[in-house]
C-alpha cells in the first residue's frame, strides 16, 4: 500500500507551502488536507484552504473545535477583546495555549480513522513569533506522545521548521507554490485585502521582501 | 504560593476518587475541576460531576469539544450508531482516538490560564479496557510534551495508575470518597440506574465485589 499524508492546512501561507511539499513525496491522491474551525477570528483562512484543496484536487475535512473560548482569553480567538498583538506572560497575546498540540492530536485521530501515518505541518521555530509549540522538541515529544497514545505509526513532518520566513517563501517558489500564494490568508484580524499592519501581515511582509519576491496577494 | 491542582473530573467512579486523593494533597481551596462536555452518549455524567464538585466545594469548570464527531465513528459519541462495546482494529468500538490525550491537553491549557501546576487524572493502565492513551508511557510522554508546548511546568497526576478496579474501590474507601460514589456515574449508555450490562458496569461491579465493598450507587 502506498504511504498516505494528511496536511495540516490553515490557508496560510505556511501550511499551503506544506501542501505543496506533500505533492512532491506522495501521490497526491494519497493526499488529504485538514483544516479547523476553531473560532478564529481570522475565520476567512477557512475558505482560503477549501479553495486552495480543491484547487489541488485534494479531499479536504473541516474539523470544529468550540473549545477554545471557555479556555480564556486571548487575542485570536476571544470575541469579546479588542484584537491585540502586544504582550501577555512574556508571550504574544496571539497565543493560545496548546493550540498546536489539540491541532496534531486532532489530525492524527482524524488519520487513525482513515488508516494514514504522515502527517504534514508548518510550523517553524526559526520565526515561530513566541509560540512555544512550533518547536522541533515539542513536535518530537508529540510525536512520541501519539505514537504512545493511538497505539499507532504517526509520523510528524514539519518540513518548514529551520527555514526562516524567507526562506520559506523561496521554497514555495521552488515547489510551484507560487501562485496559490494568492488565495492564502494570513492577517490576524481576518481582513481582506489584508491589514498590513498586525504582527503576522508584518512577518509575511518582509519574508517576500527578503526573498526577493513580490507577494501575490498584494498584487 | 501554595501549589494548586485541576483535576479532570469526568462524574466517573475513578476521576471522583481523584478528586478524594488530591484533597488529601493539596489545600482544599487550591483544588479546581475540569469535565469536558465532548458529546458523550453518556452525557448524565457531566450533572454528576458538577454535584460531586460543588459539595466538594470545588470551582468546576465545564469546557465543551464539539470535534469528536466529525472525526468519525465511535460507539461512545457516535449519535448515528447503536452503541456497541464490540472490537474494531484490536481496540474497544468504545475507543475515541486520542480522547485522554485531547482532554490533558484542554486542561493544561486551563491550567496555564489559571496559573496552576498540577493535573490529576484517573487514568489507569492495570484495567485499562484496552485503550492506550491511559497506559503510564503515553502519560509520562504527554507531560514532557506539554511542558514544552507550552512553556510551562506541569506535572500529571495519576494515582490510579497500578491500581486494579477493585484496589481503586479499597483506596476509595480510605479516602473518605464512598459517599460520593453513590452520585457518580459510570454506565457507557448512560442510563441510571446503570444498565449493568456494558463493559464499563461490568468492570465497576466486579471492582466492588473483588473489594468486598458494596456499590453505594446500587443501594
């Protein structure tokens, strides 16, 4: 049987370069893609990934999480605060505890059900902007944890993880990944065109200046 | 600062017991509770945990999941299917992939929220029904990844570990936590009183009968 891979797809940037670079190791109709809805007030990244999916031909979930809100607040996900993208506890107020972990834990029960052992994500701990869980040692340690726990071969590929944003930009360029760059999201305050002025639309913004590139979305 | 524990308190025989122990450990008022609403079938078990902590005197919090469902089939959340304690792929139909894994995860990140330190969890790998996120590997791996996901020191509590059923009923008694069992329940169909029929009744009637205890909930 050949290898399957389910990609972690927020429709940003990150993840969409991630789908790119699953098409180059499996057959992309071994390929499917997973995105959450978990309140996010960027919620347009939801229609962002379908689009891109389906564009790719890849089978695409959405997963709801209406978790997160009776969790606490924070800036990405609490409707009742002002989007804020200072400071909170030596982290960005943009962080939301665990998220990433829920997000891998999610997938891989999502990939249990459909008998697929790679999973494919786009976190980075060279730009990883204060979260603590894009790290590779987090990711390593949560392999481990539902390698354990599902009783199950679960592979986490996170193949953006030393690039810089820059970089990653290049590798998209390189994978063909250019033009889907167009329909990918990034803006923390979900606005389109986007805001230009949040942490996120600063960090995308100078990836593409770095990289040389003019940023299809802009354009 | 005083050290402060959550405990998961799921209004199970094991959790409620948890929740005895942790009382032994820690000043009363630094103890908290987290049940997750994650559309059980037996769903009668959130009521009673909120009255096994509120006579307690515990702050209880209720986080709701809504992704289990979209993540396919299982006889425990499954609202299409019959229920079924069956086997599927060497595992119990009951098995919600990655279940216990999902709930540490939303209760560390509570905990971060709230500043607390330590998790207790009923998880025990002696009777363990087969599912594998409650064995002391897949434990000891989620708490090294949840300290580094989030940056933060927690320790995972889970005193039930090498305890059989029925050295679950003894430690129960010891504690001070039989009156409570007559609130808590246990049923996989949810049904009260229990059906007495299902893996989990079955499980918790020979747990009492091995210790020589009768069952509160029965009288």
């Amino acid at each position: 049987m050949q290898e399957q891979a389910l990609v972690i797809l927020s429709g940003g940037q990150d993840s969409t370069t991630c789908l790119y670079w699953a098409k180059k190791r499996f057959d992309v109709k071994n390929i499917e893609a997973v995105t959450f809805d978990y309140g996010q007030r960027h919620k347009i990244e939801i229609s962002c990934a379908q689009q891109i999916a389906e564009s790719n031909n890849i089978s695409h979930h959405i997963i709801p999480i209406n978790s997160f809100e009776s969790l606490g607040q924070n800036s990405l996900t609490g409707s009742k605060s002002e989007f804020d993208d200072g400071q909170y506890r030596n982290l960005p107020k943009t962080f939301v505890p665990g998220r990433n972990l829920i997000f891998l834990t999610f997938a891989a029960s999502l990939a249990w059900q459909k008998k697929i052992n790679h999973l494919v994500i786009g976190t980075s701990q060279t730009d990883y902007s204060g979260y603590p869980d894009c790290r590779e040692n987090t990711i390593e340690a949560m392999e481990k944890t539902l390698n354990l726990g599902l009783d199950y071969a679960i592979k986490i590929h996170a193949p953006l993880m030393h690039l810089s944003k820059s970089e990653t930009v290049v590798l998209a360029a390189e994978l063909g990944a250019m033009d889907a760059m167009a329909y990918t999201h990034t803006c923390y305050k979900g606005e389109q065109p986007p805001c230009q002025q949040c942490e996120a639309c600063k960090l995308r913004e100078k990836g593409f200046i770095n990289a040389g590139f003019e940023d299809p979305l802009l354009n």
